[in-house]
C-alpha cells in the first residue's frame, strides 16, 4: 500500500455525432479525472451526456474542457474574441456540462481550457482574468486544472479557486515552464522510454528539464494523457505503470461531489 497518490487525467468527450476522436471506454479505465468536451471545440449533447454516465460508472471524476467554437480547427487554432465573449462562451460551456451532469444526478468537479484558449490563459493576464473569473463566478467549489507557473494558475491562486497542477508528459516545455507549440520540432514526446522517465522525475523531484536543458521546479498533482495521440491507451498504462514504479498510487484530486451538496455558491 502507498500513502503516496496522483491523479491521472485526460481530455475525452471529443466525439461529434456518430465521430469519435478517441477510445474514451478504454482511457476510462486507467484515468482518474476525464476533461470533458463542451460542444464548443468538439462535443454534443448526446457524446457529452454519454461520456459522463461512462465516467460516472468507472468512478472517474467530471470535468469541463473548454475551448475556442472552432471544430474545424479543434480549437487548436487561435481565434479573435473580445474578453467579453470569452467569458460568455466560457459560462455556456459551462452551464452546458453542468445541466446534463446535474439532470445525470452528477456533479462537476474542476475545469481547464483546451488547446489554443489553453495556450492564450497562461500568457496573456487578461485573458487569465477573465477565463478563471467565469469559472469562479460560475461555481467557485470547481477546481482549475492547469500549468504551473502560467497566467492562469496565478489567477486561479489570486481568485481563490483550488489550483491542481498539471504535468504532461509527453509535451516538450520552454524554460519559462509553457509548453513548446505544437509546430516545433520536438514539441511532442513519442518514446514511450523518455515519457516514463520523465513521470518517474517530476513524481520524485519535483521537476522537468525544458528543452534546451533548463530545469523547472514543476509541483504536480495530476498528469494529462492526451487521447488523440495515437496508441493513446497503451500510452496510458505505460504511465499508470511508470506511476507505480514511481511508488504512487493513481487518486482523483477531487472528492465526491454527490446529490447531497447544495446547489452551486449557495448562500454566497
């Protein structure tokens, strides 16, 4: 037995229609806390209504991912809103997970922003601002899911939302401790060998070399899996295993949000 545990998460729900981007099932059954797509950059309804009861059923913790309204690009493009609008479109996302969850006798537990939204929180600070301002004004109880040391986990810090750092260990990151873009070489991690040294490093001490050789202090307590990255639930077991091996258990962060707490920032 260990005393010792870390949550594992991944970005699911990315289905349209009869489409599916991932093997939600199979990722269900190693991770922890399920980053769940809101319609915007990919989701509907019916895939984000059956990705809950999936979770749910494996004990899996619920989460919003939202992202810019762009499916042709999978959010992974940047798109041009004013702060206004990404506040209402953070609040619609929100609400639209939420209703579903709430009708499913289920409850949200954390939040966290997807691909070129994600990107533009942890460097601009009004976009920080605003981002976390609406998660908080929605429900204050929801925890961030982010990077360290970016603009949105000082925001998360400075608007009292509970901040869980996040790692992911198949990304490169630049010595200011963001993730290299997509577009540079090296920027995505393949070798299963270097991913699993890479948990069983920042498990143990508590950092991360960059990509030009810089070591980043990175206090962690969860680590992504990306589910589109091909072979993505072997590459799960392979860091549920480097977990292990590391001498942690794998825990969701969040503890059961059931039908018995009171409706969100009741008596605020």
């Amino acid at each position: 037995m260990t005393d010792r545990f870390i949550d594992l998460n991944s970005d699911l729900g990315e289905g349209y229609g009869a489409w599916r981007m991932a093997d939600d099932p199979a990722m269900l059954e190693i991770v922890s806390s399920a980053n769940i797509a809101c319609g915007a950059h990919a989701g509907d309804p019916v895939v984000m209504a059956e990705t809950l009861a999936l979770a749910a059923a494996r004990g899996v913790s619920p989460g919003a991912h939202v992202g810019y309204p762009d499916r042709a690009g999978f959010g992974r493009r940047p798109v041009q809103m004013s702060l206004q609008e990404l506040e209402l479109h953070t609040l619609a996302q929100l609400g639209a997970l939420a209703a579903l969850a709430d009708a499913a006798g289920h409850r949200l537990t954390h939040a966290n922003f997807h691909g070129a939204l994600g990107n533009l929180s942890f460097a601009d600070a009004d976009v920080a601002r605003v981002l976390i301002g609406a998660i908080r004004q929605f429900d204050r109880d929801l925890a961030f899911v982010g990077l360290p040391h970016t603009e949105a986990a000082m925001q998360a810090e400075r608007q009292g939302l509970r901040l869980v750092g996040s790692f992911l260990a198949d990304r490169a990151y630049t010595p200011q401790a963001r993730l290299v873009a997509r577009g540079q070489p090296g920027a995505v991690i393949h070798d299963a060998s270097t991913v699993a040294a890479r948990i069983r490093r920042v498990l143990t001490e508590g950092t991360v070399q960059a990509i030009d050789g810089t070591v980043i202090a990175l206090p962690v307590e969860s680590i992504l899996i990306h589910s589109d990255t091909p072979g993505a639930p072997a590459l799960a077991a392979l860091i549920r295993d480097s977990v292990a091996a590391a001498g942690f258990g794998v825990r969701s962060f969040a503890p059961s949000r059931g039908s018995d707490i009171p409706p969100r920032n009741a008596g605020a």
